[in-house]
C-alpha cells in the first residue's frame, strides 16, 4: 500500500524550506540504530514537495573507533545504503561534525575525505571541517565544535566565525550550524561534554547576536528542543535514529521540516511515523497584555472554559523591596489552594522566577530570569509559550522586541499546565503574609493568543 504524502510547509515570497534532522549514529548493518534511521527517512522522502536541501548535524555513524577501515566501511554504508535513495545533485545534504564522527585526527581527517563533495572554504586548518554555504539571500555556516588543535570535543574557534559572518552581512537569513548547544538541554549540562565549553558560549553568542543570525541550529542532546537567548533561538534535533531517548518518555525520533521567509521560520517536528508532534511560528505574534489584574483573587476565564492559551503574555510593573526572600506576583491556584504555577522574586538577589509543578507529589520545576536590586524598578513582559517545550518562558524588557528564555533544567513546559480557575495577584494566598509582594505599585495585565501555531 502506496504510503500517505505529508504536506511540507511552504514559504511566501521567495523563501526556502528544508529539512533538519541528525543523530543517527549509525553506519552498521542491520543494527537497531540502521532501522530507525529508516523510519525517519521514510518520513522525509513523503515529504511534499520535497526539501530543497537537508541539514544533518552530526553524527551520522555510530563511530568512536580507533580503526580507520572499520570507520570508512561505517560512513560507506551509511551513504551508498542508508541514504542511496537520496540524490544528492537534486537534494543536497550539507553536515557537520560530531563527537561520533570527528574525535580525533585520524577521524577528523575521515570526514574531511568522505565529506570531499562539501564546500572547502573554511579556516584554512579546517578544510573540510567547518564550511559555508550562500544561496542567494540564505546563509548557513557550518562550525566545528570539537577542534583538536584547542582540546578537541567542546572546543570550538571563533574568529573565523565572525569574520564570514561579517562577509556575508547582507545575507538575508543566517544560520549557524554546530553539534553541541550552547545552552543547556532537557537539564543534560556539562561543559565540553553535553554542551560548547563555557569559555566559548559568551563569545560564541555574541558574534551570533551581533550579526543578526536567526538560529543555531545544533543535535547531540537526543531530544526536540527550541531555546531564545537574547533573540537568536537555539534549536537542537538529535532524533535521526539513535534509539534512545533523553529523556525516556519525553522524547522520540524524528525530522524537522522548515520554511523561512519574510515573516520568520516556521517549523513542524514529524515523528518515526509522520505525525505532527510540535511546530511553531517565530517570532511570535504576541497578544497584547492590556487586561489588568487587579491585586488579590482574580478568575481566570480560559480555565473556567476548558480552553489553555497558545500564548500568555504578563506585563509586570512595580517597585522592588528586598524585605523578604520570596514574593509573588502571581500565584495560579486550583480548588484545593495548590499552586501549579507561581511567579515571583526569590532570593536575596530578588531573581524572577517562575515554578511548576502540574502534578501533585512530584517535586516542582524552576525556571530562573533576571535580577532585582532593593529599590529597583520592575518593567518588563513574560510570555509562557506553550508551543515551545522548556524554552518556552522568556522574557523581555517593556519597549523592545528581543526575547531571553528562563534558564531551566526541565524536559517539558507550559504545555504541560492545567491552568487554574483562580490567579492571585501579589498573594500566594490571604493568610500567606510571608510570601506577599514586599514592593509598591505592583501592576500585572495579561494578554492571551489561542491560536495553532
């Protein structure tokens, strides 16, 4: 039976749209990870129309071997028979290198040879390693983030980096690619192991804000992640075929298909089987917060009619005092006075943050944003995306339009929230003094969107 076609999403104008998947650390003939590959790429090749092009980030063969025939023979077999329905001279497939592939020089020098198709125009120790590729008005840069001339996995130079990136200024879209995050995933952290040694990540961000790249597009972690930091999002796919999971429970393999133009990126994330699992519109079409909640009790309308918001947008205003070491600004409260989601300041450096806890007995999960000095104005927006997973708390000061995530260490989000009927503001409860807003002139008004994407 002839298997059912899945509509890729299409840009406007004269956008583009490919596909994003890697992790499938494969390469080995009828091993497991070889049968999940192929259920994932059972997904791409319904995909209509078809990807202009494939981003893979890693990872490709299962590697970590000392033998370089035995390497060869892996990286052979992933192309001639996992990808041979692949034409590449129609549907390029651009890589990059991974903790699997590229640990040490003799594999270095591996990727280099079988990646001879790629462009050989990166820092001139890197041949092969880190490369660009210019389409017209797109842009995607391709970094090594295990270098061994620096230390090898983790390591990752920079100058190279910002120097294409200022050459190719007028780009109209930029993407960098990488194997390891930058920023945390699913709670996974751990310098040069898990994530791009901490010595890189301020620099490494900073080039990337500075010349108004769109994405860092990375794998490793095995999960579906999205992230925005100082408003370049971190999107991580580690769902190609590795068959484990991290989490267990919480994530699953799959291919991300992407469209971007001039209204941003829009993505849908496909399971082994083709279903839709997430997807999202960026940026955001942010509600409006201009209903006031007054202080005290306030009902929340949308959890009376069953319905949770896409977006929820909170627009907090007040003065800070440092009188007492947590405060809330607003406790959502169900009938049995338990607080599934609390915002406050916590601390002695009065540090927003943001608590969840959807099921009762389980331990709550923090989210942690910016810092407050006694006396300090508070004026900014928060917006729960629950589109977005664990990335989906951020916030923003009040005027501008560039969105920090909550730093967290959680494998899910906002998504996960029955929202509570009631939502007190400035109290966690009317006989909890202790955790009342210390401050004056506290000021919330909320906006929400119900929209699909």
């Amino acid at each position: 039976m002839e298997k059912k076609q899945i509509e890729s999403l299409k840009p406007n104008d004269k956008g583009h749209q490919f596909v994003f998947y890697g992790d499938s650390c494969s390469g080995v003939p009828e091993a497991l990870h070889e049968e999940k590959l192929a259920k994932v790429n059972d997904v791409v090749q319904r995909l209509t129309p078809a990807p202009e092009f494939i981003i893979f980030p890693g990872d490709e063969v299962i590697g970590l071997i000392p033998d370089e025939t035995e390497l060869r023979e892996q990286w052979k077999h992933f192309f001639e028979v996992e990808m041979a329905w692949l034409d590449r001279a129609k549907t390029p497939m651009y890589h990059s290198t991974g903790n699997h592939t590229t640990y040490d020089k003799m594999s270095e020098r591996v990727f280099a040879d079988v990646m001879s198709h790629l462009p050989r125009n990166g820092p001139e120790d890197q041949q092969g390693l880190s490369y660009f590729v210019r389409n017209g008005d797109l842009l995607f840069v391709f970094v090594h983030t295990l270098w061994s001339e620096l230390g090898g996995e983790g390591h990752l130079e920079l100058e190279w980096l910002s120097k294409t990136l200022e050459s190719n200024a007028d780009a109209r879209w930029k993407f960098v690619v990488g194997h390891h995050p930058a920023f945390t995933v699913n709670g996974f952290a751990g310098t040069y192991q898990r994530n791009i040694g901490t010595e890189y990540v301020e620099g490494f961000w900073s080039i990337l804000t500075e010349n108004s790249v769109f994405a860092y597009l990375c794998s490793h972690i095995l999960a579906f992640d999205v992230q925005c930091h100082r408003g370049v999002l971190q999107i991580t796919s580690a769902g190609a075929g590795t068959a484990h999971r991290m989490p267990e429970g919480f994530e699953y393999l799959h291919c991300a298909q992407m469209a971007v133009d001039q209204d941003g990126l829009r993505y849908q994330v496909l399971d082994e089987d083709g279903a839709l699992r997430e997807k999202l519109s960026w940026p955001p079409k942010t509600p409006v917060a201009d209903h006031v909640l007054p202080r005290g009790q306030n009902v929340c309308s949308w959890a009376a009619q069953g319905t949770p918001p896409l977006i929820t947008c909170l627009k907090l205003e007040g003065s800070v005092s440092g009188t007492s070491p947590r405060q809330t600004i607003l406790a959502a409260l169900d009938d049995s006075g338990t607080c599934p989601l609390w915002i406050g300041l916590v601390g002695q450096k009065m540090q927003l943050t943001v608590v969840m806890q959807p099921q009762r007995g389980r331990s709550p999960h923090q989210w942690l944003g910016p810092c407050f000095a006694d006396g300090e104005e508070l004026d900014l927006e928060l917006m729960l995306h629950s589109g977005m997973g664990p990335g989906g708390i951020l916030w923003r000061k009040t005027g501008t339009d560039i969105w920090n995530g909550l730093v967290g260490m959680s494998a899910w989000g906002i998504e996960r929230l029955i929202w509570p009927k009631t939502l007190s503001v400035g109290e966690h409860g009317n006989n909890d003094t202790d955790t009342r807003f210390a401050g004056s002139s506290l000021s919330l008004s909320i906006g929400t969107s119900f929209g699909d994407g």
